[in-house]
C-alpha cells in the first residue's frame, strides 16, 4: 500500500510538473517565428526531429544573441537542448545549455547559470569530450565570476589549461584572459596584468583578435587605475584598432565608453561626451540597448557630481528608456534610484520617494523573475536527472537476469525514492514563486499603469513633434519653392526632390538679376538629413538671398567665398570648438547676353549633357557616351573642400566659365542618387550609371525627366532604405 501510494503521489507530482513546463514551452514555442520555421523545425506541438548541422545553427544564433536579446537566447537554446536530447547529440546538448546559460548571466540569474553549466560539464564528461569539457569549466568559470566568487572561477579556469595542455593550447587562451579579469575582480592587480599579457601574447600567437582585444581592454584599466592615463589611452586605442578591424561593434562600444571615462577624469568633457555619443551610436547599430543603458547611467553621474543637475536627469531618463526597452529589471532599477538621487540634490524630496518606489518595484519584480528562472531551471534539472536515473534503470534491468529479483526492487525503490526528493524540492520552489508573484501583483499592477501612462505621454509627445515637423515641412516648402524664378530661367527645366524624412537637409535655390540679364540657380547638400539638414538648409537659403539678392554678387566664386563666411561664422567654427557641419553646393550664373555659364561647386560638380562633336570645355574632368545616344555628358569638377570649417586661411573658391550651347541641359545634383543601394545585389546606383541614364533620356521632353528618374529610383531602391536627401536640377539651354 505504501508503495502504491507513493506510485499516485509521483504521478500526480509528475502531472503538475509536466502542466507547468508545457505551459513554459508554450509561451516560449507557439509563438510563429519566421527564423525557426526556415530552419525547418516545427514548434507546434512536440518538436519534430532535425539534423545536427540544424541544431549547431540554432545554437550559433543562441550564442550571438545571449548578450542583446537574452530572451530570445534562453528561448533558441531551450529548443536546440530539446532537439539535441531527441538525438541524443551531447555536443548540441552542452552548447545549448551554455547558451542558455549566458543569457541567465546577462538577467542575473546566476545560480541557475551555475547549475545548468555543471550539467553541461556532466554531459561533457560522459561524452568524454575534451574540448567541451574546456567550455564547460571556462563558462562556469564566469558563471561563479558573475556570482563574485571569484576564487573559485579562478579554479575552474585553471581546470580548462590543464586539460587543453594535454592536446591544444590555443583552447586554452580564453580562460587566461578571464583569470586576468579575475584577478582584477579580486584587486590583485599585479597578477591580473601577469595573466593579461599572456593572454595578448598567446592571442597574437594564435591570431585570436578577440582575446587580444579584451586583454589590452583590461590592461588599459589597470593601467589607468595605476595613473598612467596615457599608456591606459595606447592600449585602448590598440584594442580600438583590432575590433574596428573585425567588424566587433560590441567591442568598439565598451571601448569607446572606456575611452570616454578617461577624459572624464580628465575634466576633458567636450572629448569625453564625443566618444560616448560615438559608442551610444555603434550600440544603436548593434542593438546593445543594455550597454546604452549603463553608459547614460555613468554619464548622469558624471553631470551630477558636475553640478549640471538638468542634463543629469536628461540622461537618467535615457538610461531608463534603454533599460525598459533591454527588459533589464537591475538596470530599470538603477535608472530610477538615479532619478531619485537627482531629483534630492534639487530639493524635490516627493519626487525623490516616488522614484525610489519605482526603483523597489523593479527590484521586487528582479527577485520574482530570479525566483520564477530559478524554478524552471530546477524543473530542467529534475527532468534530466529523471532521463538519467532512467537510463540507469534500463542498465539495471538488463543486469537483473543475473542478479536477484529483491536487488532490482530495492534499486527502484531507492530510485523512487530520489525521484520523489526531487519533485518535492521543485514543488516547493513553484509554489514559493506563486506565493512571491501574488504578493508582489498589486505593485507590479501599479508600476503597469505608470508604463501606460508613461506611454500616453509619449504619444502625444511625439504627435506633438509630429505636427511640428510637418509644419516645418510646409514652411521649408513654401521658401524653397518658387516656380516663378525657374520658369524665368528657363521654360525646359525639371527638379527631383525626395527628401530621406519629413523636412530634407538637399535644398534647390533660384534668382534672376533681370537689370544684369543673369539667371542664377544652385543645389546644396547639407549636413545631415531630416530636422538637423533641414535646420542648415534655412540657413543656406537665407544667407544665399542676402549674398546674392541684397548685396548684388554675382560672380559663383564669390558667392560660396561669402557663403562659406557667414556659415563659420554662424556656427561659431573656429580652433579646437570648430563642428563639422556645412554643405556641398554646387552654383551655375547663366549670363544670357553673351550665352555663357559661370560656375562654381564646393564638392559638388557641374554636368553638361551636349551633342556629340561640338566643342568641349577646357574644365571637363570626365567625358560619358554610350553608342545609342547622340550626346555625351561633361563632367566639370568642383573644388574640393565643403562650406563649412576647414583651417584658419582656406583658398578662395574658383569661378569656371563655359560657352553655352543651345540644346545644352546643364546638370546640377547631390549625392542622393548615386549613393542609393538597391538592385539585385544590394550595391550603390554610382555616378556612371546616372550618367547614362540621363543620355538615354535626351531624346524625351524635358518634363517626363522628373518621373522617370523617380520610377527608376524607386525600382532601384525597392525594399532598401533610402539612405540620403535626393535632388537633382535640369535646365536646358533655349
């Protein structure tokens, strides 16, 4: 009786379990993804079987995901462990459970890391795998680094040399590199830079740029923290070098950000904030939003002890929007206790207890989702351990027809036994987890309607900059266009404007000087696209009305000479302080008593589209024929330099002069076109291209131009994003 009783406890045991890892694996497998389906692996209902060269792809995208998207790592390593298990592949099976384990590191679930890694190593060992046994003591390495056991890391490290000395070296070169950072961690900074200069110098020995790059990244530290920024800065820059190098974007970040804690300490602020906008940028790119994240923290702290309070609360804001879209509880928590620590040096002491509120919601839900891994990592364990000990039991039957029947029923009893000890353990981790999780609804409820309401703001915010832009669109519009003055210029004539955003940093300008019997038009290309290009255009298209319409220049040099002045001067570039910002312009003067163009570009050049065998400018840089067409195009260069800062005496801008032609279409572009990726293979349109399309078009009026090149860039383009402002200028010669 007590047997069958025990028997219809574990069933029951085994019935709840089996309900919550299947409703587990429902949230995590029944959602349709695109990515597994064209892997070919089917997760509605039971997982159908697949091949290893499958499993190792999922595992790759696993691993590569751990640090960025820890959820959707845990979820693809869950799933590859699975299918692994299914075809009893224990390479798949350690990976997995690696992968799956670094993604608990990077959400603090530590102690589930570490016994998922020890089950790896289990495996590992069964396999008799050397190599993964290596990976296996490297990750739980981290794993007990990450928990601040920082000793016992050590050991395991030590434990993957030893075995990689007896058959590879080069296996062996991470786990210098983690020691080196072990040592850090513990503040024994002699043996840190000991094992960190092996590290670099197997790793330069092996080719292996990755431990290169996180050994100088420590080195750089140490010696910063010694005082000898300057060695700390060749190092980083070093490190800069190799990840550059390697396309590591992960790696250019942290070192950037490094880089940028530097000349914060420096008091070299302007330095500082330029490569931490440079490493928030790269983030952006990579997706890292958990490192953007912990860069506005520590830069809300450098405003704070700074006194700039305002721009303190600004980035601590942004490290909570970065934090909530990471969906990491320890860094939400962090952002708010800023907040809080901001909002008491102001003397807002309500609003500091509210923020620290929000802080204790986040760190409540951060034990939660611990406590809730920790009893799904528990319930993995007791099913492998069940696998196991069944397998066993299988070996154990086979045996028995040696052996005594009441020694086979004391090994299953025994085996009951363990198996009962299990699922009671996990039971309770569950109910804990459910007892934790009621407790903590009311808070978590409240902390949802501060997201919603949050999200209301934000909405309105940005229909309110929405509206705003549009507005800007209309007033960019009515300045810029001005059909009047082109139709003056010129009854044959076509404009392309598309703008990359709302409001476009391109812009096309035209005056007639009727008393001098001149028609002037110009196309610039601003710094940047969107609100900030569009920002410089205004200022472009007023300082060209006063240069030419109030003051009366006229001569193309001239007018970029006085442009280039007014635009520095506007924007205070001048020494150390100077900016980037500026345009390329390219401007055509069109002086119709003696039929002769004048021009000037500051990077942008002049094209003329003219018929086969007539006379040819002494200024052409290129010629551009193709046999179906009876014209060519004439490439006339600008200068090389933009209207912006340079140096303190930059030469003056060239005037060009030309006979037009009749018949002449005088070409004048920005770099929109030509720079487009798009086509069959994802590469840009180029000049040359734009070249010949615009000869096969001089036999079609001049007004079906615009809608052909739109239609051509918008085939070309196809599922690409637009990359630039686009506009280009047609005028023909009557």
């Amino acid at each position: 009786m007590i047997l069958v009783s025990l028997l219809v406890t574990m069933l029951h045991l085994r019935i709840i379990l089996l309900t919550l890892f299947s409703l587990f694996l429902l949230g995590t497998y029944a959602q349709n993804d695109p990515y597994l389906e064209e892997l070919g692996i089917n997760t509605s209902g039971e997982l159908n079987k697949v091949d290893t060269s499958t499993i190792n792809a999922l595992n790759i995208t696993a691993r590569d995901s751990a640090y960025n998207n820890s959820l959707l790592a845990e979820k693809y390593g869950r799933i590859a462990y699975e299918l692994s298990r299914q075809t009893e592949y224990a390479e798949g099976q350690v990976n997995a459970l690696m992968n799956i384990s670094a993604a608990m590191l990077y959400t603090n679930r530590t102690d589930s890391a570490i016994i998922l890694t020890q089950l790896a190593l289990s495996i590992a060992e069964q396999a008799k795998a050397d190599e993964l046994r290596i990976k296996a003591h490297q990750r739980l390495g981290s794993a007990y680094s990450f928990n601040g056991q920082n000793d016992i890391a050590i050991e395991e490290y030590f434990k993957a040399i030893s075995i990689a000395e007896t058959f590879d070296e080069s296996l062996a070169i991470r786990s210098y590199v983690n020691i080196g950072h072990a040592f850090k961690l513990l503040k024994n900074f002699d043996k840190s830079k000991e094992y960190s200069l092996k590290a670099y110098e197997l790793g330069s020995e092996y080719e292996d740029t990755s431990v290169m790059i996180t050994a100088l990244n420590i080195l750089a530290l140490l010696e910063n923290r010694a005082g000898d920024a300057e060695k700390a800065l060749s190092y980083f820059e070093e490190g800069l070098e190799y990840a550059r190098a390697t396309d590591n974007l992960e790696r250019q970040s942290q070192i950037l950000y490094n880089l940028s804690n530097i000349y914060f300490d420096r008091e070299e602020y302007e330095k500082g904030f330029e490569l931490f906008n440079e490493s928030v940028e790269i983030s952006k790119v990579n997706g890292s939003y958990l490192n953007i994240a912990i860069g506005f923290h520590s830069i809300a702290i450098t405003y704070l002890e700074i006194g700039e309070l305002n721009k303190s609360s600004m980035a601590a804001d942004s490290a909570l929007v970065y934090g909530l879209l990471s969906e990491n509880y320890e860094m939400i928590m962090e952002a708010y206790a800023m907040k809080a620590e901001v909002a008491k040096t102001k003397g807002h002491y309500q609003k500091s207890v509210e923020y620290l509120e929000f802080a204790y919601i986040y760190k409540d839900s951060l034990n939660l989702a611990q406590l809730n891994g920790a009893a799904l990592d528990a319930e993995d364990t007791f099913n492998e351990q069940k696998r196991m000990i069944a397998d066993s039991l299988q070996k154990v039957h086979d045996d028995a027809k040696i052996a005594h029947d009441d020694e086979i029923n004391s090994q299953k009893l025994t085996t009951l036994y363990i198996l009962l000890a299990i699922a009671v353990f996990v039971i309770a981790i569950v109910a804990f987890g459910i007892y934790f999780l009621n407790k903590n609804n009311k808070l978590i409820k409240e902390q949802h309607a501060l997201v919603n309401e949050q999200k209301d703001e934000i909405e309105i915010q940005h229909q309110e900059i929405t509206d705003s832009i549009s507005y800007a669109q209309r007033i960019q519009e009515a300045i810029i266009a001005k059909a009047g003055e082109w139709e003056k210029i010129s009854p044959e004539r076509f404009i392309l404007f598309k703008p990359k955003d709302v409001v476009s940093g391109d812009f096309y300008w035209a005056y007639n000087n009727e008393a001098k019997n001149l028609s002037i038009w110009a196309v610039a290309d601003c710094t940047g696209h969107g609100v900030p290009g569009a920002f410089m255009s205004m200022l472009g298209i007023g300082f060209l009305n006063e240069i030419v319409i109030e003051t009366g220049t006229t001569d193309p040099g001239l007018i970029l000479d006085k442009l280039r002045d007014k635009i520095v001067a506007a924007l205070t570039q001048k020494g150390e302080t100077k900016t980037k910002d500026g345009m390329d312009i390219s401007i055509c003067v069109w002086d119709k008593s003696s039929d002769t163009i004048h021009y000037a570009g500051a990077n942008n050049p002049l094209w003329i589209i003219r018929k086969k065998g007539c006379e040819v400018p002494e200024d052409v840089k290129k010629i551009v024929e193709i046999e179906s067409s009876d014209f060519v195009v004439l490439d006339i260069a600008p200068d090389k330099m933009p209207i912006g800062y340079m140096f303190a005496s930059p030469p003056p801008f060239s005037t060009q002069s030309f006979k037009a032609l009749k018949g002449d279409t005088i070409l004048l572009l920005s770099d929109g076109f030509p720079d487009q990726f798009g086509g069959e293979k994802g590469k840009k349109y180029k000049y040359k291209t734009l070249k010949e399309r615009m000869l096969e078009l001089q036999p079609l009026p001049m007004n079906t131009h615009e809608e052909f090149l739109n239609d051509e860039f918008e085939t070309w383009k196809g599922s690409e994003e637009q990359v630039d402002d686009v506009c280009i200028v047609g005028v023909k010669i009557c």
